[in-house]
C-alpha cells in the first residue's frame, strides 16, 4: 500500500511554484457536543489545517485552475458538513469563473460523528459536479490513498478523467468496516488502483511526481484552441484500380499501420484512457483524449495491434465508445472514430453481454451526438462492429480498406455454402473505397503509394490531415445544419 501524500505535497505538486490562493473561510458551523469538539481540536492540531479538504486555485503550466485537495490527516479525511459546503462552494466558483477543476480525493468516507446529516452533503457535491460538467468544463479527479465510502461513489467518480496513487486502496466498502460486517477480511488485490485501472473502472495509476504532466497534457488537449495546418494537400481524385481481393488481403497485412501508429506520427498530446469507468475495458479499442494536427479531439477506434479474429470487439468495446461520445459532448471537442476491425465478437459472453444492443446504442448515439464527428475506415470494416462506428459528419476511406456486413469468407459461406468464393463476393458486394465512395457511403478515399504497410509514416499524416481537413471544414457549418446533414446522407442512400 503507497504511503499517504498530503493536501499540501498536492498542491506542491501539480501547481506552479507560489500560485496557489487559498479559497477557505471559517468552517460552518456543526454545533458538535463535547465529544466531538474534542475530536476536532486533536485533528486540527494533528494535520495542521481546520478541515478535512483544503480549496483555491493556481495555475498549472500558468493555466488558472480550481484544485480541491482533501487531507486524511484531519479525521482521515472524513467529509462532513462543513467540509461539503467548502467543496461544493469552490465547485460553484469554479463554473461561475469557467475555469477546469481538479479534484484529488482522499477519505475514509462520510464523517460518522455527523451522522445522516453529513452522508447526504455527497448529494449537493455531486450536483454541483453535473453542472460544472454540464456547462462544458473539465473535472479530472487524482485518487489518493485510501479513497473509499461516500466520497469514491460520489464525487470521486465522476470526472472526465480519473486516475490513482500507485498502490492505492480505492474501494466503495473500506475493509475495516467489511471485516466488521462480515467476520472475514476482504479479498486481497480486489481494491487497488491498480486492480480497478485493469477492470475499467479508472484511467491509469500515476505517481504523484508525474501527475502535474498528465495535467498540463490533459488540460492542452481539452482547452487550447485549435490552430489548423497552414495547407493540406488535397486528395487526389483517381485511385488506382485494384480488385476488392487486394484490398482485403492489404487491409490484413500484418504490418500495416493502425490507430497507434497514427497517434505515434500525427498527435503532439495525448491522454489515454481505460474502460467504461464501470468495470468494463476491452483491450481491442484505444479511447483517448488527443491533440492531432494542431486539432483537439476525442479518439477512438480499434487497436490492430490488440485485435485477432478472435479477439474482436465486445460489448464492452462499444459501451466504451459511447463513453468516448459522451465525453465530446460533455468537452465540446470533435470526435474522431477509426474503423479497423474483424467485426463485432461472436461468443456466448458477447450475446450475455448485450452485444446487439450495444450495437444499437452507438448507432443511435452517434447519429446524434452534438459535436463534429469524422469516421475513419482505416483497414477492415467488418458487421455490426464497423457499422456502430460508422454514421459521422465525415466519413474516410483508405485506399484499401473495405466495407461489408461480414467477411467475404462469411459471406461465401451463405452464399455459396464454402469460402472458396470470398473473392467473388468481395467483388459482388461492392466494399472496395472506390465502391464506397461511388455510393455515397464515404466522402473521400485516402491514397496509399501503393500500401500503406509500405510508407506507415507517410499513410499516417495523410490521415491525420484528411481529419483536420474535415474538422475544419465541420467547424464552419451551423449544428443544426451539421446534424440534418449527418441523418439525411443515410435517408437517401440506395434511392
């Protein structure tokens, strides 16, 4: 288990030297009994500060921020009425002044000399949370250890992006009091950061020392305005005449560039994230905040790297995805989805798991969702698990990826009861980019010189400026016009 950081090695931290000012008055008053008041006098002496969480702001990389800090010296941290009301009103302040918010929780819970009373103020916390999200502003969350109870299932959880103290304990029901209820002790490894990052349920486990970079990262990649590449160069219109076969066989070339390999050559900040934030992760997608070509998005898309034919995408993979629309939502930044996959997973856990309606809910939520959106069919775009990615503002091809509701070899099987016809289905189903862009199911084909796997590089920034292209142009049409745009392309295909 880490040693315990205090509020002030936080502050220390992650602000620039001498910017921190204090936002703290006298606590509220909680008419405590004897008893208690002593408790109080000891904490205070103890720690060395009047409450349990400290509240101001600073700046980081000379960016203004708000910065909750809780202190586990003071009564370990506990949250009680007076500590909310600091909470909550430096939460205000912070949307009142549009300015990010960090917060880095460490607690035992709700402070138990208070009672009731003090396990309700998780509510007005969380409250102000949702508004400060609400008005499009950053929440990013450090869990110290430990951070447990009340306070990791209230604000604790609830930010854009979360991450932990290596080592941490970070659990809803502190093993305390579990052995208590229980007469057995909690399972071991289950509450670490470390655990909860391999589930899903954080973003990653950060040192202390390192965590003032993820901040300036994060807070570049959400708040910078964007500065366009000064020219782009444009997409020739003739391709190259290949068969549908060679470009499924190119799109399954092992060397061929992916998703990381885009971010590798294209992103000068990136964030990435872990999961659905409910204990889901899927090891075949990437999800991340990410600054490409001046242009800062939310990206997500399959991992070739993490993906086999069966290893492919589950339902966790898509609720993560929605994760992903959520955020640009929530953040106000385009998002950017690349198709690269074998096809949604086949699996009794996938069907278990809601994978068609999983299927459904991206769909939905992506021909909705309020921010400017560009899908990139970068390899194979194979079912359902392609389809869910699909329907943006913008859709690109590579050269030789592909489009189709199963794999050709799928598609020979019902068709002509073997596979040795997959060719001839390829063909016959019209998913080469050419065939794609022909019937209007893709706005325009990224060249390959003449594979991609042969110039990863050089394929990779030709992506990355189609997209910044594309945003750039999405960023001058009115929403309104944007959104009957995106669902009207679907209404008149085939007609």
């Amino acid at each position: 288990m880490s040693p315990r950081t205090s509020a002030a090695e936080i502050l220390d931290s992650v602000l620039d030297g001498g910017s921190f000012v204090s936002w703290d008055s006298e606590p509220v008053g909680v008419h405590p009994n004897a008893s208690y008041e002593r408790d109080l006098a000891k904490a205070r002496e103890k720690s060395g500060v009047d409450e349990s969480v400290l509240t101001g702001e600073g700046t980081i990389d000379g960016r203004r921020v708000v910065i909750i800090a809780c202190e586990f010296a003071f009564l370990a941290g506990s949250i009680g009425v007076a500590a909310a009301e600091r909470i909550t009103s430096a939460i205000e302040r912070a949307t009142a002044e549009t300015l990010p918010l960090i917060a880095s929780p460490t607690s035992g819970g709700t402070r138990m000399q208070e009672g009731t009373v003090a396990f309700v103020q998780m509510v007005k916390i969380a409250a102000a949370v949702t508004a400060h999200k609400a008005a499009h502003l950053p929440y990013l969350v450090y869990l110290r250890n430990p951070t447990t109870g009340g306070v990791f299932a209230s604000w604790g959880s609830l930010a854009h992006v979360t991450v932990a103290e290596p080592g941490a304990l970070i659990g809803f029901l502190g093993p305390r009091v579990y052995q208590a209820l229980y007469d057995k002790p909690f399972p071991e490894g289950v509450q670490t950061a470390e655990n909860l990052y391999q589930h899903g349920v954080i973003d990653g486990v950060v040192p202390v020392e390192h965590l003032r970079h993820l901040l300036v990262r994060a807070l570049r990649v959400i708040l910078d305005a964007t500065v366009w590449p000064e020219s782009f160069d444009e997409i020739p219109v003739e391709i190259p005449e290949q068969s549908a076969w060679h470009s499924v066989q190119s799109s399954r070339r092992a060397d061929r560039p992916g998703i990381r390999q885009l971010i590798e050559h294209a992103a000068s900040e990136q964030v990435p994230l872990s999961g659905t934030g409910q204990g889901e992760a899927d090891t075949s997608i990437l999800l991340s905040l990410c600054r490409i070509r001046g242009v800062s998005c939310v990206l997500f898309g399959n991992d070739r790297s993490s993906s086999t034919a069966t290893a492919t995408m589950g339902p966790a993979a898509l609720r993560e995805a929605r994760r992903g629309m959520r955020l640009a939502e929530e953040l106000q930044l385009p998002l950017v989805l690349v198709i690269d996959t074998f096809g949604a997973a086949l699996s009794k856990e996938a069907e278990e798991g809601g994978l068609a309606p999983e299927i459904a809910r991206s769909i939905s939520d992506l021909v909705t969702v309020d921010t400017p959106t560009v899908s990139v069919l970068l390899g194979q775009g194979t079912g359902g698990g392609a389809l869910a990615l699909l329907p943006a503002d913008c859709v690109l091809c590579a050269q030789n990826a592909w489009l189709a509701p199963l794999p050709p070899e799928g598609a020979s099987a019902i068709v002509h009861r073997d596979t040795a016809h997959a060719p001839e289905m390829a063909e016959a189903q019209g998913i080469r980019s050419v065939d794609l862009l022909r019937d209007g199911i893709v706005d325009a084909i990224v060249p390959e010189n003449l594979d991609a796997a042969d110039e990863p590089a050089a394929f990779s920034m030709r992506v990355a400026d189609a997209v910044a292209r594309e945003l750039r142009r999405l960023s001058t049409i009115d929403a309104a016009d944007r959104s009957r745009s995106r669902l009207g392309r679907y209404r008149a295909l085939g007609n």
